[in-house]
C-alpha cells in the first residue's frame, strides 16, 4: 500500500527552499566553510540525534547528568528534526508496531514515504499533536525538554546569527543549508533504506536490516537490525567492524566520567533468534547475542 496524503504545505516549502540553499552552497565552496559544516554535521548528528534523542531519550541505553542531557539535547535541535517530544514519540511509536499498519514511516507504504514522504504530508505529527503524548510520560514531566520541543528552532537560528557574523554567507550556506540538508537524508535513510536494503543477523519481526553506508552516513545509526533486536542497547555495531561512531563517543564519555550506566545487548535474549547462514563469523556474533 502506498500512503498518499494531503501535503502539508509550509513544511514542503520549507522542505524546498532548504534543498535550494545546499545547491547553492556548492557554488560558495571554501574550506573553511567545508570544515565548520562537517564539524556541526557531528555535533548535531551524533551528539544531538544519535545520542540524545535516539540512544538516551528514546531508549534509556545509559545514564548521564542532566545538563549534560540537556546540552546534548540542545545539539539535537540543531537537525531540524523538530524538538525531543516529537522526535522520541515518533520513534517510540515506530518500535512500538514496526513495520505494521501505523508505523509513522515504514517502506511497506512506499519507499518515499518512509523517506521524507511522511514528514511531508497533512498528516505529519507535530508537537503539539494529542496523539504522541502518550509515548513520552518522562519527557513530559521535565520542564526544560518541553520548553525546549516548543522553541526547538531557536538554536539553529542564534546558530546561522553567529555563523553569519564570523564567517559571512558562505558560512551560513555550508554551516545550515548544505549540512543540514545532508543530515536529513542521512536520519532518513534509517528509516527507508535500512528498512528495505542490508542484511539481516538476527530474526526481528521487522525488515531492519544492517546496511553499512547508512552506517558511515550517521555515525553507527545504520545497524539498524542489531538496534531492532536490542532497542535499548547503547552499542549498535556488535562486531569490530560494524563502526558506530555514536558508541565510540559514547565510551569516550564514560572514561571521562559523563555517562554511565550503560546498556549493553543482552546476551542469549531468548526473544531474538539467529538467522540462518553459512559464515561461521556470523553464526558465531549471532549466537552470542540471540536466544538457545
Ligand atoms: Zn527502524
Ligand atoms: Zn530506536
């Protein structure tokens, strides 16, 4: 089936003028530039998405101070995601039924859809919607992160202000348009190709799959299968070679003493089972993660 419906119109043209922004900044390329946007491309797409929306707020995968959870949060914001009671309550509800009718953007209703379809149309869910306050009962109990959902686009504009008085347009072009742009498509591709392309270790309910270049594109979040099996483990790339970025951040943290707690893939899960193959690699990181 695929999901059509009306398009809501400001975000399309938001969407739109977004995407006509980063072709532009191409034309304003200095390396100058070109190194602020990648530096912000990890600041809001490890440290703000990967681990305080999707690793913390979402799933609890480990333990921080507060203004540390606020700091990172704040990071967050700077994707232009929306804020976190939107952005966890739409992932919760994607874990909740995966892959099942009401999944907020699964490729079983079209590929583009899962992409950038859903956010694009009359039924994109907001912050203020009734609907996604119940997946978010800590959330709303903490009075900064709703402040925070309500004026997630404060940041990102106090954020281009500065970029335009230290380094001029071109700054601002890479800095917002271009990196932003980029990081969209990268969260994206969890939802649309991690779901439809990749292999898949362990036997989820679901089509999540592993794909490694949605990996690389953001920091780890693409071991999308080993997420699905262990939703709340901190450390989605299992084996030495599935770079998870997101996790080396977060073991740096915990040496330096600002994370602890953290969760880790629970060992013989009786729920997760191994999918057949012929790799003895792989049966044996299977095994060791999936049930008798
Ligand atoms: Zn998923
Ligand atoms: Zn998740």
């Amino acid at each position: 089936m695929v999901r059509t419906q009306k398009l809501n119109t400001s975000t399309a043209i938001f969407m739109a003028l977004f995407h006509v922004g980063a072709v532009a900044a191409l034309f304003m390329f200095s390396w100058k530039a070109f190194f602020v946007a990648l530096f912000l491309y990890w600041v809001a797409g490890s440290l703000g998405i990967g681990l305080a929306y999707h690793r913390l707020l979402t799933h609890r995968g480990f333990k921080c101070p507060k203004w540390f959870e606020y700091f990172i949060t704040v990071c967050g914001t700077l994707a232009l995601e929306g804020g976190p009671v939107f952005w966890v309550a739409v992932h919760r509800k994607h874990h909740q039924i995966t892959d099942k009718p009401g999944d907020p953007h699964s490729p079983r209703d079209g590929g583009f859809w899962a992409h950038m379809g859903w956010i694009m149309s009359g039924e994109s869910l907001h912050n203020k919607s009734e609907g996604l306050l119940p997946y978010v009962p800590d959330l709303r109990k903490d009075k900064f992160h709703m402040w925070i959902s309500k004026y997630h686009y404060v940041p990102m504009i106090v954020l281009g202000l500065g970029l335009l008085a230290i380094g001029g347009w071109p700054m601002v072009m890479w800095g917002i348009f271009l990196r932003t742009v980029f990081l969209l498509h990268s969260t994206w591709f969890v939802n649309s190709a991690t779901h439809m392309w990749g292999s898949k270790r362990f036997a989820t309910d679901d089509d999540s799959r592993n794909l490694w270049w949605v990996a690389y594109l953001s920091f780890g979040e693409g071991w999308h299968n080993n997420h699905h099996a262990h939703p709340q483990s901190a450390r989605h790339g299992l084996a030495w070679y599935e770079v998870d970025l997101n996790w080396y951040a977060i073991k740096l943290f915990s040496w330096l003493r600002l994370i602890w707690d953290i969760k880790l893939p629970k060992l013989r899960s009786a729920r997760i089972q191994p999918v057949a193959t012929d790799s003895p690699r792989e049966q044996a990181l299977a095994a060791a993660y999936s049930g008798d």
